[in-house]
C-alpha cells in the first residue's frame, strides 16, 4: 500500500471534523444484521427455486429478483428509489448441430459468445484436429503451426490452466479454417445457453467459433482422427435476433450532498445455471443490508449514498452498468465521488481491490489507493487476511474506471476468481449452501465501515474527477 502520510492525516481529520462524536463507524456497523443478511439470501435462492433454478439476465428469475429488491426499498422514507429499463441485443439460438459421419454430438454455447444478430449456418466439411504435438504448458504457451486447417471445420483441444477461461495454447485463429469447436482437457463445459449477446470477439474472421462439445466427444474424435479415419462433419447453426428488455435498480439516500455521491453496486442477475447465491446474491444483499442501517436514520451521510443493484454482470459484459453509465448526464457524471463494487462475497478470501496497483501493477483512478487502504487496514485490525484482487474488467467496477466510460476511484470486495475459489461458481449448487453467512458479514461490515469513512470525508481526501463526455460519447454505445 502506498498512501501518504498527508493523505492520512488529511483522511483523519475530515472523519473527525464531519461525525458527531456520539455516531462511530462502530455503532454503524453493529446495524448490520446477519439476520437481514440471511434472508435476502433466502428469498434470492427461492426465486431461483421458483423460476428454473436461476435469476439470469432475460429470464424470469432476474425480473423476481428485481420485484424482491423493490419490496425491500419501497417502504422507505429516508431513500428514493427507481428502476432504469434498457433493451440489449441479443439472439435467440433456434438449432445447433454437429453431426459427424452420420452420428450427432452435442454442443453447448457458452453465454455471451453467440452475437446477436441473425444467423443461419449449414457446413458440411472435413474435420480436422489442431495438433499440439505435446501439451503446452501455463508458463509455455505455445502456438499450432502443424495443421492445414484450410477449408475444414476444426477440433480444438484447450489446455485447462487453473480455472475455466484460462487457457495457455494460443490459438491461431488467422488461418482460413471454417470455424472451431472446442472441448478442454480437464472440464466439461457449463451448459448451453439459449440466448446470447453480442461481445467482442470477431466472428469475421471464421462462420462460427467458441462451440464446445463433451470432454469425452472431444477425445473420441480425436482418437480416431489421429488413427487416420477421414471425418466429414455437418455444422448447422441458427439464430434470430431479439431484444432483452432488463433493469437496473437504484436507491439513494433523501440526505447528503447531492453533488458528491458515493455510489455503490452488485450485479444482481445470476449465470445461466445457477441460483447464483454467492455470484452474487451475496453482493447484493450485502447492499440491502447497509440499506437496512442506513434506513434506521441513526446514521446521516454527509455525501448522498447511492446504492446500485446492476442487470447483466461479467457474463453480459456488465450491460447494467455500462448502460448506466453512458445514460449519465455531466453533471450527474461529474457528481459520483467514487464507486464501491460488491462481487462473491459470502465465501472465499477477504479480497480487496488492488486500487494502488502495488499488488498488480494496474491501478485505479487516485483515490483508489485510499479505498484499498481503508478495506485493507479493517480486515488486518481484526486479524483477517486481506487477499488484493487484480482488476480484471470483469466485474461492473470496469464501467467507472475505464477511460471510455467513466474515470473514477474504484474500490470494493470480491472473494475470489471462479472455479478456484468457489466449486459451484456458475453452477446448480452455487445455492444457499454455498454461502458463508458469517463471512458475508463480516464483508458487510468492513463494506459498513469504509462506507461511513467515506461518506463523511471532503474532497480534499477523494478527488471529484470531471467527467469527460465527449470520450464517452466517442465510445459508441
Ligand atoms: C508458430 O506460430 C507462432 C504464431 O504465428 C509463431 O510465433 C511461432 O514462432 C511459430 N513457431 C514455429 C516453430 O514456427
Ligand atoms: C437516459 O435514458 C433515458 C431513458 O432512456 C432518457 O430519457 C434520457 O434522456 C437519457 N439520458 C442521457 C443523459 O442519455
Ligand atoms: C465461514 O467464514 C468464517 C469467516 O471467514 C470462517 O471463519 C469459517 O471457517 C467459515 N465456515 C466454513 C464452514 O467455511
Ligand atoms: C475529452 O476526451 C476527448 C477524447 O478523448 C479529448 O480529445 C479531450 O481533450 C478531453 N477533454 C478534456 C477536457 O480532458
Ligand atoms: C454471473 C456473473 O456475471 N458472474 C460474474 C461475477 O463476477 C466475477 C468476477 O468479479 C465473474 O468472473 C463472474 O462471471
């Protein structure tokens, strides 16, 4: 951590200048209630219960989920409350088929790969398997230079590095192969989705990518293909584009200045087969729980707090946010101090933005460091090991701290990076059990308490960062 003694001092004295000495951090913090906390979890495992086991962007359990958070905020007098509707492009995935020689295999779509306008696929061509000659390893990438790809639909192995997502072998996707289906070494694929959203990946290059079918089909085929067997496999593929319509929840406190907003958020929606209880159920009722002390009136903010429950995490590249952020005016820009992301919070490690990129070496928005510290020195205080989280873009915090979007401090709790923190990460037993109730509130708290720290310190301490509109505008939304 690297924060100035000046800073530090400077922290101290607007605390102590702008608190009566009668309300602390710690009489804040004793409002968070595990009991609140356990229920919200409840109620969210429940909607997924009730609606096909998942609270996922599109579908019927985000919208309860959306109706269970409104219930909670209706009945305040000491907050405002509304929903922001918005409409993302997407498409609905009508057929996907592999036959080879004659025999069907599944194949599963991961979410967010399929694009969302229409497509209509039907490719019948000999397939062929990229030869990694030996497995890469995670320090070794190395690329496929062996196969002619040309002309083929192509199988490709991934080599499973520590978690999902994490692959080592460059694929060299250049080549003028009609498209890929993969399989991986050491995971089976989590499930097809029927409903995809436009993302990154240019599918110019190839008809299709990013396909996948079962470890064991995967070996099958390439079994015989290294036996020499000739394979004509048959691709069909379609997809019509529709729009989902989803919503962003927002509250915020009647009190506090106006023009410095301390703002918070969680994505609220789940993956696509999962109740998503600790991805992040858990995030979002840690925002219910702190809007349940605030809701008490004990505590005043001096800055307006403003809490955020986001439609479309990670795995619709963060539209909620992003949306919200690029709906912004100036000056509704210009008045967020900073934003506080909440992510898998209820297991794992006490894991901290690395906001001064001292542990990763990519930092936030000054002002970031100072968040960081003020998490950091809570969890050592009470013995806890803080573990720093690298910014990998891949929480909602990226549309408040990249230069497109919007640049301001950035700071917050995720527990840990997917499969290797959390085994039911993305999956049907990321359910009640998974979460850890003492351990979310223990999040809660130290959420409590960087909070009351920050409400109540002056500009001097967190910097008021213009907003620039116009490099927000050029990023095209
Ligand atoms: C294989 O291809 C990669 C990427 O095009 C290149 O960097 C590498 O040097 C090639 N290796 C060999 C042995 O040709
Ligand atoms: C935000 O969206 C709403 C509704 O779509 C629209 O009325 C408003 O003008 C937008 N504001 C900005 C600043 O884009
Ligand atoms: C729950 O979390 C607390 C705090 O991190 C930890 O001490 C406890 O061991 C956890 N319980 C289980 C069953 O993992
Ligand atoms: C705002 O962003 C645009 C585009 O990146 C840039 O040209 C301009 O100089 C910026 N304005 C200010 C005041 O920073
Ligand atoms: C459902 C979802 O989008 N989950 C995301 C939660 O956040 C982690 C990292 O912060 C992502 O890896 C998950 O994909």
């Amino acid at each position: 951590m690297k924060v100035s003694h000046s800073t530090a001092i400077l922290l101290c004295a607007a605390i102590a200048s702008a608190h009566p000495a009668s309300f602390t951090s710690e009489k804040f913090q004793s409002l968070i209630s595990q009991k609140s906390l356990l229920s919200d979890l409840k109620a969210f495992d429940q909607i997924a219960s009730n609606n096909n086991g998942n609270r996922a962007f599109g579908e019927p359990g985000y919208v309860a989920s959306v109706n269970h958070v409104k219930s909670r905020l209706d009945k305040s007098s000491r907050f405002k409350s509304w929903t922001q509707k918005f409409e993302t492009p997407s498409s609905n995935i009508e057929h996907l088929r592999l036959t080879v020689n004659g025999k069907s295999y599944n194949l599963k779509m991961p979410l967010g790969w399929a694009g969302g306008e229409a497509r209509d696929l039907d490719i019948t061509a000999p397939l062929a398997v990229l030869d990694w000659g030996s497995p890469g390893t995670c320090e070794h990438p190395y690329y496929n230079n062996n196969t002619d790809t040309t002309g083929k639909i192509v199988l490709n192995r991934w080599v499973n590095c520590h978690n999902p997502g994490k692959h080592s072998p460059h694929v060299d996707m250049s080549s003028s192969s009609l498209g890929y289906i993969f399989y991986e070494d050491n995971y089976e694929p989590l499930g097809v989705s029927k409903r995809s959203v436009p993302n990154m990946v240019k599918r110019e290059e190839h008809p299709f990518s990013f396909i996948y079918m079962s470890r064991a089909d995967g070996i099958e085929l390439t079994r015989r293909l290294h036996a020499g067997e000739e394979l004509i496999a048959r691709f069909q593929y379609k997809t019509s584009p529709v729009k989902i319509e989803s919503q962003n929840v927002i509250a915020e406190t009647k009190a506090g200045d106006p023009n410095k907003v301390i703002l918070l958020g969680a994505h609220l929606d789940s993956g696509v087969n999962s109740p998503g209880i600790n991805d992040n159920a858990s995030g979002a009722a840690l925002l219910l729980a702190l809007f349940d002390a605030i809701n008490q009136g004990k505590f005043k903010p001096k800055n307006k707090i403003r809490f955020a429950w986001w439609a479309g995490g990670q795995e619709y590249l963060n539209f909620g946010s992003s949306h919200y952020v690029l709906n912004l005016s100036k000056k509704e820009a210009d008045n967020i101090l900073l934003y506080l992301n909440f992510d898998m919070v209820s297991r794992g490690h006490f894991g901290v933005y690395d906001g001064d990129g001292s542990r990763y070496g990519y930092y936030g928005y000054p002002g970031s460091e100072i968040i960081e510290k003020l998490f950091e020195d809570y969890f050592t205080a009470m013995g806890l090991p803080v573990r720093p989280v690298h910014w990998h873009g891949d929480s909602d915090y990226y549309s408040f701290m990249s230069p497109d979007l919007l640049i301001k401090p950035v700071g917050g709790l995720h527990g840990g990076d997917g499969l290797l923190d959390d085994a039911c990460w993305q999956q049907t037993c990321d359910n009640l059990a998974n979460a850890n109730v003492t351990h979310l509130e223990i999040n809660t708290k130290a959420a409590a308490h960087a909070l009351y720290v920050l409400s109540q310190t002056y500009k001097e301490v967190i910097p008021l960062v213009p907003y620039n509109h116009t490099a927000a505008q050029m990023a095209g939304y």
